[in-house]
C-alpha cells in the first residue's frame, strides 16, 4: 500500500497564495506545508511510497520532489493531470487509476488532520472493505461539508454536499483507504463521473460505486482537530491546528 495525494487544483479562493503555488503548498506552520503534513503522516505509518497528481503549478511540486522525499523518506511519483485548471476531481482520481492498483491512501491535498486519520482507517481493514472513508461523526454539519449517510451493514448510501445536515451521519474528511482489489471498479465509476460532468467530485465517484450495488464503507476518526482548506478563514484554522501535529 502507498500513500497518494490530490495536489492538482488551483484553489483561486486561496489567492494570492494561490498564484504561484498550488494549494497542497501553501504553508500552514511556518515553512511546512499540507503536502509536508500528509507525507509525514504516510511516514509515521510505515508508507514508504506515495504519488502526487500534480496540475496546477505543478513544477513547485517537481522543484520540491527531492527534497521532500529525502525529508520524509517516502519516494514520491508524480502523475500529471492535464485538466486540472477546466475539469473537477473526479478526473484527477482517475489520473491515478494505475496507483489505485497498488493499493492506497488517498488524501486530499488541502485536508490538515493528525496521522491518527491514517492509523484508524488501516485498523478498520481485515473484513473484506475495499474502500473506506474516513468519516467525522462528532463536528456540527453546515451546507458546505461533504456529508454522508451509512446504514448498519451497508455502508454508505449516500455521500454529498448537497443535503440536509441533520440527516447526515458525518461528515466525509477528505482521506479514504482504496485497497488495490476495488482500483478497477472505481476507476470505471470515476470515468463515468466526470465524463457525465466535468465539474463533478470524486466523491460522486463514489456515489456512483454504491449506485452499482457496490460497498463503500466508514471508519469514524473520533474527536481530530482536522480542516479542509478552501479559503482563508480556513486557512487561519489551519495555521492554529497544524502546530499541533
């Protein structure tokens, strides 16, 4: 299993961090980054490999590889996304359709959360899950999160953003444990995401899968101080909870 991180975006509410650097790079305690943070994560449980789609301002990624590598001792491979300023995540996933055969742990690269995140969802393996999601049960919910509903022995049944809160189990965090026996399903559902709509999210991805009959299953992460940076408000939380870690 390998480590793997969405890093392709522009993140233009971010700006004017954002106009040189992709949103994965932007620091968040001192000199360290998100990227920083998740590749220490992958590192403190025993992942020795990881890829990065990288797109937008992709070269500061490429500037940085060795010495983030030498830093975490964990080898990075690069995977290009030649959309990633016009389409949506769904097609960056689909980008690493041949990492998702290895076997992964997928991490947005604008979630800030502890390495316990990683360390829960490998402890949730051994009972035939293919993929699990790391999922918060504990924050109040609003409209922007990505939310999900599971029922007992059936894992997810729906995962979106555009529901009502209080019918939500939890809130989807943005890192998900892919085990290499579902890369083929999922890479298959991805593609009929985004080529239904560009604009749509991996997580529509895997809405799709459970459509298919097929199980997405949670692993709930407990009480983590965790954000997902989207803008500057909550970049400042960021800034307050990645000292932490």
């Amino acid at each position: 299993m390998i480590g793997l991180v969405l890093a392709a975006g522009a993140g233009r509410r971010l700006r004017p961090y954002t106009d040189t650097l992709p949103k994965a790079l932007v620091p968040v305690d001192g000199d360290t980054t998100v990227l920083d943070l998740t590749l220490g994560n992958f590192a403190e449980v025993g992942l020795t490999d990881a890829a990065v789609v990288i797109g937008y301002r992709g070269e500061a990624v490429v500037e940085r590889q060795a010495a983030l590598e030498k830093k975490y001792g964990v080898k990075l491979h690069l995977v290009h996304n030649d959309k990633a300023e016009e389409w949506n995540n769904a097609y960056s996933l689909w980008c690493a359709r041949d990492v998702l055969t290895e076997g992964v742990i997928l991490a947005n690269g604008d979630t800030v959360h502890p390495a316990s995140v990683e360390r829960t969802l490998l402890a949730a393996r051994g009972n035939g899950q293919q993929i699990i999601l790391a999922l918060d049960t504990v924050k109040k919910l609003a409209d922007e999160e990505m939310k999900v509903v599971t029922a007992d022995g059936k894992g997810v049944r729906r995962i979106t953003k555009l529901m009502d809160p209080a019918e939500a189990t939890g809130e989807y965090i943005g890192v998900t444990l892919i085990e290499s026996q579902a890369a083929a399903a999922l890479a298959d559902a991805l593609k009929a995401t985004y080529e239904r709509d560009p604009q749509l999210y991996y997580e529509d991805g895997y809405q799709e899968l459970v459509n298919r009959g097929f199980q997405v299953d949670t692993a709930a992460i407990g009480e983590v101080s965790w954000v997902e940076i989207d803008n500057h408000d909550d970049l400042k939380r960021a800034r307050e909870i990645a000292c932490l870690y």
